[in-house]
C-alpha cells in the first residue's frame, strides 16, 4: 500500500483540521472574548487555516485518485466548513480508500 496517497494523506489532516475549527472556536474565541487574549485566536486561527488549505487541496488530489464527482467532492468541502464534518469527511473517504485498495488487491 502506498503511504504518500492523497487519500492516505487526507486523513490525518482532516482529523487535525477538525480538532482545530473545534479548539479555535471552543477554546481561542471565548479566550478572545471573555479573557481579552486576541493572540489565542491569531495563534489557533493560523495553525486552523493551513491545516485547512491543506485540507482542500488533498480533497483534490483525493478526488483524482479515488474518482469522486462534482457532488462526491462539494460535500467533503462542505464537511470541512461545519464545526465537525471534518471527522465525518475522514471517516467516509477512510471507508472509501479503504474499499479502492481492496478492489485493486482483488482485481491484482
């Protein structure tokens, strides 16, 4: 099996890019708010916003590799926008890739 797929890959980010949106809007922005600590925020948001630019990008790469449509591909970007699609992004295209590698061991 292939350690460096875009599927294989998008995993862990998709995990940590979740974990991110959560800290950053459970823990940075009442820590902004309540706490008067912006740098939470700039600190958390950063980390939060490469792991998703690299999220969007292995979900197009992943999309090359597992053969998504259109629509297979907007709902895994629309899980990467709701506080916790992320986990439910990783957890389909985990089943998915997991289903790809099987049919090729199959067919091999």
């Amino acid at each position: 099996m292939n350690e460096t797929r875009p599927s294989r890959l998008f995993l862990p980010v998709s995990l940590a890019e979740g974990i991110s949106f959560l800290v950053l809007l459970l823990i940075a922005m009442p820590l902004k708010y309540a706490a008067n600590l912006p740098q939470a925020v700039m600190v958390v948001g950063m980390i939060h916003g490469l792991l998703f630019l690299g999220y969007v990008l292995l979900a197009f790469m992943a999309r090359a590799e597992l053969g998504w449509n259109a629509k297979r591909l907007l709902w895994v970007l629309v899980m990467s926008v709701l506080p916790a699609g992320a986990f439910f992004a990783e957890r389909s295209v985990k089943a998915e890739a997991r289903a790809a590698v099987e049919t090729q061991l199959v067919t091999a």
